[in-house]
C-alpha cells in the first residue's frame, strides 16, 4: 500500500513538472536561445575591444621632443580618439558664426598613423549640414585629451600641453574611392567600434580633411607652422609607409593645395 502511494506521489510530481515546461511554447524557447546568442556576442565583443585596447597601449609611448615639431604633429593627431571641429554655422540665430562640436575620429591605427584624419558623420548633425554649405573647417586635437599632461601636472592651456590645429576643407570619401573607403572603415572602427552599429536610417558617411595649414604649440616661445610636404613625410618613415602606398602623396598634394594661399611672412614656416 505505501508502495502504491509513493508511485503515485511521485506520478503526480512528474504530471505537475511537465505541465511546467509545457508552458514555454517552441517560438519563447527559441526567443531565449536567441537573447543568449546576442548576450554571448556581445560579451565576446567586448572582452577582444579590451584586450585590443590594452595592447594598443603599448602602442603609447611619450611624446617626441619639441625640436621635432613634425613628428609632435604626427603624435599627437595618432594619439587622439576625438577633435573639436569648428565650421561656419548655417543655423538661423548663429548664422555665420563659428561653431564647434566633438567629432570621432581616426588617422589609423594607434601607432601607425596616416596624418591624415577621417571622421564618420552624418547629415542629421549639424557639424555636417554646416560643412555641405561651406566645407572649410578647423580641427583641434592636444594631448589634454589623454593622461600625459594630467601626468606632468600641467593645464590644457599651458603651452608643453602640446596641440596641433589642422585647417582645411572637410570632403566626403566617393563611392569609387573604395580602396580608401575599406582603410577608413578598418582604422575607424577598430579604434570606435562602439559605433559600428549606428542607425541605418541616419545616413552615416565618411569623410576627411584635406589639409591646409598646420600649426603646432609644444612649448614656450610661439606656435610652429608646419609644410604639408614635411607633415606626410615625418622622419619615421614607418609611419606613412603603407599609407602613401594607396595614397600618393602628389595627388593629395596637388588636391590640398588647390586653394590654399601662401603663408604670409609673419609666419614662417618651421622645417624639421
């Protein structure tokens, strides 16, 4: 008799857990599996973003020497992750004014740098919608943006703080311009790939500065205006190597220098 209840206690136990699992349809089963899939990836995407990122930190080193004013230049636009970017407002109560706005970017990958700074924008921004009407822009990068002036204890405006401000026009990469297109996405996105996924529907594109003029405060004594010549041809010449492969460095020239006027005689040009 016991015998017999037991069986049927434990038919009742196994009758009530079944009745449990058949609540869960096939779709909410599969729905889950899904959730697990994407938790899993994105786990997995941000364990290699930090271990990239900590063997990108080996990439940093100090700065050159302020004797080298071209590679400081080089350094300092390799180093930093983001540039303030000042335009010419079309918006109707600044119109005309200068403004500026906070702007991802990349030249490569940290370490092995191009010079030259690509930025991902999109035209729902203002930053972008000022530069379809005028694409002169000014770009501002300074090692205050990491940890080395905290470091030395020095303020973003003390001059050793070094920057560099880029001046130029911001232009978007055409379609045909494929084999530059891939070079942006990949040192782009391996140095943000926080914005890998951005909104389809936001019409994101990339761009880049073709340069102008360079100008460079590492020190005492005065700001140090630099060639472009000088600027894409840095002492190290591992830096451009493979970038001046793609890119010739006549064509960006001649495209660079389109519209560029002389510098005046106030402001010499400092040649390393």
């Amino acid at each position: 008799m016991i015998l017999r209840f037991a069986i049927f206690v434990a038919f009742l136990i196994l009758t009530i857990e079944a009745k449990k699992y058949e609540r869960f349809s096939e779709d909410e089963q599969w729905q889950e599996f899904e959730e697990y899939l994407k938790w899993k990836k994105a786990k997995e995407m941000r364990e290699n973003h930090h271990d990239m990122y900590k063997s990108s930190e080996k990439e940093k080193q100090s700065p050159p020497p302020i004797d080298q004013a071209v590679l400081m230049a080089r350094y300092i636009v390799n180093q930093a992750d983001w540039v303030s970017v000042a335009t010419f407002s079309i918006r109707k109560d600044i119109e005309s004014f200068p403004a500026a706005n906070l702007i991802s970017y990349a030249d490569g990958l940290l370490g092995n740098g191009s010079g030259v700074p690509y930025l991902y924008l999109t035209p729902l921004d203002f930053t972008a919608q000022d530069l379809a009407k005028d694409s002169r822009a000014s770009l501002l990068m300074t090692l205050a943006q990491g940890d080395y002036c905290k470091n030395k204890k020095w303020d973003p405006m003390d001059p050793r703080c070094a920057r560099i401000l880029l001046s130029g026009k911001i232009v978007p990469l055409e379609k045909d311009e494929k084999t530059e297109i891939e070079f942006a996405k990949k040192v782009f996105f391996t140095r943000h790939p926080g914005l890998v996924n951005m909104p389809a529907n936001h019409h994101f594109y990339f761009a880049k500065l073709r340069i102008f003029a360079i100008v460079v405060l590492d020190t005492f004594g005065g700001p140090k205006y630099l060639s472009i010549k000088d600027y894409l041809h840095p002492p190290a010449t591992n830096i451009t190597e493979e970038f001046n492969k793609r890119f010739p460095l006549e064509l960006y020239e001649d495209k660079s220098q389109q519209e560029h006027s002389p510098i005046s005689m106030f402001h010499p040009v400092i040649r390393v």
